[in-house]
C-alpha cells in the first residue's frame, strides 16, 4: 500500500482522521491518481517508447552483438517497469529491492556499462519527448535511483 495513505490509516485505526489528516489523505488519493495515470500511459506505449531507443541504439553500436543490445534493452525494459511500479507505490525500497534481486554485478559481469548509459540516457531523453514536465517530476526520483544504482555504482566498482 502507498505509505503515506497506509500511515494515515494507522493513525485513525480507532479515531476519525483530524481536519489537517484529511486535507492530507485527499491529497495523497490526488496524487495516487496521477501516479496511476502515468503508470498506465507506460504500460500502454511500452512498445513505442522502446522501438526509437532500440532503433538508436543499433546505429550507436553497429559493430556490437545483437544478444548484447537485446539484453541490456530488456534490462532498461525492466527497469522502466519496477520505476513505474515503485512510483505508483510511491516506494523507493520496493525499486531498490527489486534492482538489487538482480542488477548487482551484472553490468560488470557483461562489462556493458556504455551500453547500459547510452539505453539510459536515449531513454531518457524518449521519455522526455512523451511524458509532460509533471509526470516527468514523479517518475524522476525512481529513474534517478535506478540509473544510479546501474551506471553510477557500475561506474565505482
């Protein structure tokens, strides 16, 4: 459940929510609606947003293995999921365990790391051209947390 609806609720298990809890709660169910619409605008045009990324990609690495382009797009494809999941949740720890199930060494095991940026960053960028400056600020601190625990950790080690 969102945290910060769940926690009002803990707060008015044997009470009526105060005036100030419920400007709060209303705000909160406000902003889960525009969380949901954002989520489901990502799941709608996964393939659209994709394609150019994957398009931009093979031209960016022509030389490259195609399995080696295919899996890092499906590592970014999953990415784009678990940001979109945790920020309809509005929980940076569910991102965070979900990308630590499964992101940690694998970049450096394929040693894709400027593979994994350029998907990053044309992803980036594809989801700036689609998505308004509002849904961009929600959906930001999960990409931000996922790009830096993919390239920016990959980048240290």
């Amino acid at each position: 459940m969102h945290p910060e609806i769940e926690a009002l609720l803990d707060r008015a298990e044997n009470r009526f929510l105060k005036g100030e809890e419920l400007i709060l709660f209303k705000r909160q169910i406000a902003t889960l609606s525009q969380r949901l619409k954002i989520y489901e605008f990502l799941r709608e045009k996964e393939a659209s947003i994709f394609q150019p990324v994957a398009n931009k990609l093979q031209e960016t690495f022509p030389d490259e293995k195609e399995e080696t382009l295919e899996r890092s797009l499906k590592h970014w494809l999953l990415v784009l999921r678990y940001c979109a999941m945790a920020m309809l949740l509005n929980d940076q720890n569910f991102l965070e365990q979900r990308l630590l199930d499964w992101v940690s060494g694998i970049v450096e095991a394929h040693q894709t790391t400027k593979i994994e940026a350029t998907v990053c960053n044309l992803l980036q960028t594809r989801l700036k051209e689609l998505l308004s400056e509002q849904a961009r600020a929600i959906l930001q601190p999960f990409f931000d947390q996922a790009k830096s625990m993919i390239i920016d950790q990959g980048n240290q080690e």
